[in-house]
C-alpha cells in the first residue's frame, strides 16, 4: 500500500511509526505481564487444587482465604484495580506510568483469573492416575510435576491463551490511564480527539492480535492432544 | 505376610460415622493369591487399600511383614508403598508418557536417574508383559488388554513383594481376561509374589486364587481355601457367587429337580479322584441307577474337580454311597 493512499484512507494518521511503537509497547506489555501472571497464577492454581476439598492436601481454612482473595481481586473491574493499586505500582516499580507501570494491575488483575483456569484445568485429572501415583509411593509434589502438569497440559495452555486474550483486553483499558501502547492511542486520538480513523486502526490491530493468540493457542493444545484418550 | 488385626473402618459423612467394614482379622500368606470377592459396595476396594494405605483404617492394625503400616510416617510409607504394586480397573496410566515412560515413572520415582539402567529394566519388564513392539506408543492407542499390560508392567517395576489387583479385569472382555490372568497366575508362580486381588466374578476366583473371603455388606461372610468354598458354599452371598460361576449347575439347589423320582445327590470330585471311574464302578456292584442331572468338570486355579448331580434309585443306594466316599468322593443328599 503506497503512502498516499494510507493518507487519503486514514487522513488523521500523520505517523505511522507512533502506531508502529504503540503496536510494540503492547506486545512488551503483554509479554511481560504474561509471563509473570503464569508465573504467579501457576503456583496459586495448583495451590488451591491441592487445599480443595477432597484433594491431596486438604485444608479448608486456607482455601477458604485464598479463594476469598482470588474472588475479590477478580470482581474489581480492571480500570478501577489500576486506580487502587497505583501506590503499590509505585512502590513496586517506581512509576504508574508507562509499560513498567502498567504490568504490576495487569498481573494482580490476571494472576487470580489465571489460577482458577488452573484450579479447574487441574480437576479435570482422573483421580484414578492421581491414586495410581500415590500407590507408587509419590509425594505431593511429584504428583504435581510428574502427573498433573503433564496430564493438565492441553487445560493448562488453553487457559493460558485465555488469559492472554483477557490481558490484551486489560492493556487497551490500561492505555486510558497513561499506560500507552494501542488502547492509549485509540483513546487519546480515537475518543478524545476524534479520530476515527485511529479508533478503526487500533481496533483492527487488536483483533488481529487476537486472533494470532487463539490460532497459536490452539495449535499448541492440538499438538499435545494428538496423543491423549 | 500380610496380617490384618481387628481392623474396622467408616467414613464420616455429614457428621455421621457410616461403616464401610466391620472389624475383622484375617492372613494373607506369602507367595498366594488371594482373592476377595464381592458385590460393589460390600467394601472390597476399600479393603484392599488399607493394604498400602491409600485408605486409613479407623481402628486395628495392619501390619506387613511385621511393619506396622499405620504407624509409618511419610517418607516411610512411601518407601513402603515402592514395595507393594498396584493395578486398576481403569488402568491409570498417565496419557501424557508413552509406555516405556508410563512403565519408567516408578523408577524415576524412586530416584533412579541412570538412563541405561532404566532402560534395561524396562525392556524387561516389556518382554515380560509381551509389549516390546509398543513401546513408544501412547496409552489412548492400545487395547485395554495392552494397557492393563502396561500397568501391570509398571507395577512390577520397583520388583514389590506384593501385588494388588482392583478388579484388574471388570474392563475387559472374556478372551482378555483369561490372558492377564494367566499373566498374574505366570508372575505368581515365577516371581513368588503375593497377589491380592478384588473382584465381583467367581470366575477370576476360581482361575487364579488360592485362597478367597467373600465379603458381603462390610464384612467377611467366609473364607478359606477356593475349592472349599467354591465346592460347599455355605453363606447366601456366596452361593450366588457360585451360582453365577456355574449357571447349569445351580450349585446344589433342589428346586429344578423336585419332580425327579430318586434320591437326589450331588457329588464333588476333586483332584485325582476327577480322573477315577468311580461312579459306574459303585453302580454296577451295587446294582443302582443313576441318572444325571448336571454336570460340570473344570479346574479351580490348577486342581482339577467335578461336580455332578445325580438322582438315584434302587436298594442299594445307601450302599453305593459308602463305597463313593470311600472312593473319595464327597456327597450331599439334595432331598433329604
């Protein structure tokens, strides 16, 4: 697509490039607060497996709290969570601004989400392979890395893929309070300055990456399927 | 040895203690297989789980080659639970590891790290089980005979001294079953290991165990050696156990016979005495008649038996029974 066309298709677009970085700083923003929402969420979920009722390590008060914190943390809406941690952003990071800013909400936000789709990717193991391994003389938490990671595998990946699609979510809301990246271009020019034409772009390039997230998401399970029951 | 000493156990529910077994003591030999027959719910699972543990009991003690298993901690009882396989009905191989990975995953439980060693073993173990060509394949394309194979191989693994079998074979058709029994029976015989095995069929009792407790509602109604209990059934629950076993035979019940002139007998054959001509013997010295009525000569495990129910007339009958349990046949008069 030639310049001039871009121009008279999107006249209020004056630079590409700042799309381009916007494009960019959601992607790091969605890397980053991915990879730490597993790495939070993962331990959490398997956490309140165990503590559930029933299960190998049964403790009702403790799931009783850490439920009750997931439940709260999940029932705030994003925008707000953002507003209410921005001192704790502060503290943790040194700034409520920006990408660094941005990724401590995205990760209290998706972190509690991520760990029920863990919690309840985890369920779905047949208890007969859990009791078969406890017959083998496994502890809790070689059942943990040997059979329930490996057996939740597909679960586990596609609540990833979920959660990554919410984050995409939560960064586009992050961007109306100084977070950047497309939901702070979509806002600023697209609401605020009428710009519809940055609205249609932004909203464009986010479905796109949606729809990349889904797609890779769904290889991956489909690739660890093949082989089960 | 395996020795149960006043072992009881309920569950909790809704605050309420409901029993699942009722005290009870019993032995269970090394190098037997020993079977424990019941209908679902009678307890027969939770019964065998006391043996590693993966049920608690409420009260007795469990004691396994003298180790007193509810007194263990934890690493202890893991330690422990690496000599006792386990096999189930449903298999529960993890679907995620291949075979030979699902056949290593006890190894490397037990902290083996040496990848030729592991290999080898299960190598071993797969020619045992008559898998070596499905190694890399994944549980979710075998046969449920394969998996069972399978799981027997990986219970085999960390070379226990015991095996449990729960309802090692209710998932499989006939054909299969008579195969991972023979199996059993072959490990049995070859690594001189104890078997304990639930089920709800008489036949898997009959083919494999040598000795066998019936449990009915939590409790053990019977026990003893198979062909006694199989032969002379004396609870309720037994007998329709073995009447399920010997449908033709109706296991001494007079009712199919009331019309039948004659004194209505049933005779048990056992061992070699199966291979004597006994019968037309007694009936020509004695000068009865006989007429057969039902029929059955079969094998429990590797003794050889026959059972046949018989009406007989004339003077001599009392006669021709004297000289049959002589001949070491065993008698029960039907109508009398």
């Amino acid at each position: 697509m030639s310049a001039p066309l871009l121009q008279s298709l999107f006249p209020n677009i004056d630079d590409w490039a700042e799309l381009g970085h916007a494009c960019i700083d959601t992607l790091l923003m969605l890397g980053g607060s991915l990879a730490l929402t597993v790495l939070i969420g993962l331990p959490l979920g398997v956490l309140l497996y165990l503590t559930g009722k029933g299960q190998l390590r049964e403790m009702p008060k403790l799931y009783a709290a850490l439920s009750l914190v997931v439940n709260i943390l999940r029932s705030i809406p994003f925008i707000i969570l953002m507003i209410v941690l921005m001192p704790l952003t502060y503290v943790l990071v040194g700034t409520k601004l920006g990408i660094r800013g941005a990724i401590p909400p995205l990760v209290i936000g998706a972190a509690p989400f991520f760990a029920r789709l863990v919690e309840t990717a985890l369920r779905e193991v047949q208890r007969g392979v859990i009791e078969a391994s406890q017959a083998m003389g496994a502890s809790t938490w070689q059942i943990v890395r040997h059979v329930l990671l490996p057996e939740a595998r597909g679960g586990l990946i596609a609540g990833t893929t979920v959660t990554a699609i919410a984050l995409v979510g939560y960064t586009a809301m992050g961007g109306a309070i100084g977070a950047g990246g497309l939901g702070d271009l979509a806002y600023r020019y697209g609401y605020l300055s009428y710009k519809s034409d940055y609205m249609f772009v932004t909203v464009v390039l986010l479905i796109v990456l949606v729809q990349l997230l889904q797609m890779v998401g769904d290889r991956v399970v489909a690739r660890f399927a093949g082989n089960r029951q | 040895m395996i020795r149960f000493v006043d072992v009881h156990k309920s569950y909790r529910v809704d605050g309420k203690d409901i029993p699942a077994l009722q005290p009870f003591s019993l032995d269970i030999a090394d190098g037997e297989v020993f079977g424990i027959i019941g209908h679902s719910g009678a307890g027969k699972s939770t019964l065998i789980r006391l043996i590693n543990l993966l049920e608690r009991p409420s009260g007795g003690s469990i004691l396994i080659d003298g180790t007193e298993m509810t007194a263990l901690g934890d690493a202890a009882l893991r330690a422990q639970r690496r000599r006792i396989g386990m096999i189930f009905q449903h298999f529960n191989l993890l679907s995620s590891q291949t075979v030979a990975d699902n056949i290593a995953f006890p190894l490397r439980l037990a902290g083996e790290t040496d990848a030729g060693k592991i290999k080898a073993r299960v190598d071993e173990l797969l020619r045992r089980v008559g898998l070596e060509a499905h190694a890399s394949k994944y549980p979710a394309q075998l046969s449920g005979g394969q998996k069972q194979r399978v799981g027997i191989a990986r219970a085999l693994a960390n070379r226990p001294s015991i095996l449990l079998c729960d309802e090692a074979t209710s998932a499989l058709d006939p054909q299969t079953t008579a195969s991972v029994l023979e199996l059993l029976a072959e490990i049995n015989r070859e690594l001189k290991l104890t078997i304990v095995l639930i089920t709800h069929e008489m036949d898997v009792v009959r083919r494999v165990c040598d000795r066998v407790a019936v449990l009915d509602a939590g409790r053990i109604v019977e026990h003893g050696a198979v062909a006694d209990v199989f032969l002379h059934p004396r609870h309720p629950t037994t007998r329709r156990f073995v009447n399920e076993a010997l449908p033709e035979e109706a296991a001494g019940e007079l009712a199919p016979y009331t019309h039948v002139p004659g004194r209505i007998l049933r005779l048990s054959f056992r061992g070699e005495a199966t291979w004597t001509p006994a019968l037309g013997r007694v009936a020509r010295d004695t000068g009865v008649d006989f007429n057969i009525l039902a029929g059955r000569i079969d094998r429990i495990k590797d003794l050889p038996y026959g059972q046949l129910t018989l009406a007989m007339q004339g003077s001599g009958v009392d006669q021709a029974l004297v000289a049959l349990r002589a001949a070491g046949i065993e008698i029960e008069e039907l109508n009398r």
